[in-house]
C-alpha cells in the first residue's frame, strides 16, 4: 500500500470514491460536499496543484486525499479556541475519503501516517484539518490519530456549501 500524487488516470476512481462519500454524507444527515463540490474539477486542480493523492492498494485507488503545504486563509482565524502552533509553517488536510468497499480496514488512518511521512520528509511538524461538526466518523479518526481539537473555523463566503462553520484540528508531530 502507498500514498501517490493523483493521476489523471485516477480521475474515475477518485470521482467515484467521492460519490459514495457525499452519499454516505447525505444519509447520515451531514450537509457537507452537497452542492456539487468536491467534483472533477476540483481533482483535476489538486492534480495541477500537486496536492491530490491516492492511497493505491495492489494497483487500486482505495482513498483519495488532497495535502496542501500552501497554507489555508481559512485558519488565519479560529473562534472558541486556538492553534496548538501558531506561526509556524504546516500542512493542511482535506477531501479524504475511502471507497464504500474498503471502509473499516484502517485506509484512512494508514492516509494520515503517509501524510506524518510527507510533512516530515518537509521539515514540517503541524498537521490542520477541518470537518463539519455533525461528521462525528471523521471527528473519531482524528481523535483516534492524535489530533487535538482547536475551535471553530468559517469556510469562505465563496464555497459552495451553504453552513461555512467547521470544527477544526492539529496534530503536531
């Protein structure tokens, strides 16, 4: 098993994986990723950005993940609590997700530990996320993995989804 940059020829799998994410979402009452974001164009951004990756198990795409060392606007701000590190330089979490058939083997934390690797690999030793408050699945594999709750953060006015507020978390490392 291995964590790689997304390729354009990983497009349909990870576009899949999403699908039945926003589906899992959407039954489990979370209004995140409903207004038709995360999409094709979004993974084919993280493609150009060099921010997608596919976890890849014996040459199938399991989950995807989009890891950003470019900072993120968004948590310049944090409301009811605070950054464990402040100043210093991290990567920044988002669009995990696994296939439908693969969920309860432990792939998105075995995400989390290559992402450890890759922020080591860069000399970085802060990891931020941010989920809705209502995804209580994502909420655990943070907890689980060592991130630690920091506040609340508000999505940009410009996103597609309509209740900006997320709970946020770091791990430092």
């Amino acid at each position: 098993m291995k964590l790689i940059p997304t390729k354009v020829k990983n497009i349909p799998q990870v576009i899949q994986i999403i699908a039945d994410a926003k589906q899992y979402l959407k039954a489990s009452g979370i209004p995140q990723w409903q207004n038709g974001y995360p999409n094709e164009e979004t993974i084919a951004g993280d493609i150009i950005d060099g921010t997608g990756f596919v976890l890849i198990d014996n040459n199938i795409v399991v989950g995807t993940v989009c890891v950003s060392f470019a900072g993120e606007t968004t948590y310049d701000k944090v409301y009811e609590g605070d950054w464990l590190t402040v100043g210093e330089p991290f990567a920044v979490v988002h669009r995990i997700a696994i296939s439908d058939a693969l969920k309860g083997h432990n792939h998105a934390t075995k995400i989390l530990d290559y992402i450890v690797e890759l922020c080591l690999e860069k000399d970085i030793h802060s990891i931020k996320i941010d989920t809705h408050k209502k995804n209580q699945a994502m909420q655990r594999l943070l907890k689980k993995n060592g991130f630690t709750y920091c506040g609340v953060i508000l999505l940009d006015t410009d996103s597609s989804e309509q209740d900006t507020e997320r709970i946020a978390f770091e791990k430092v490392i």
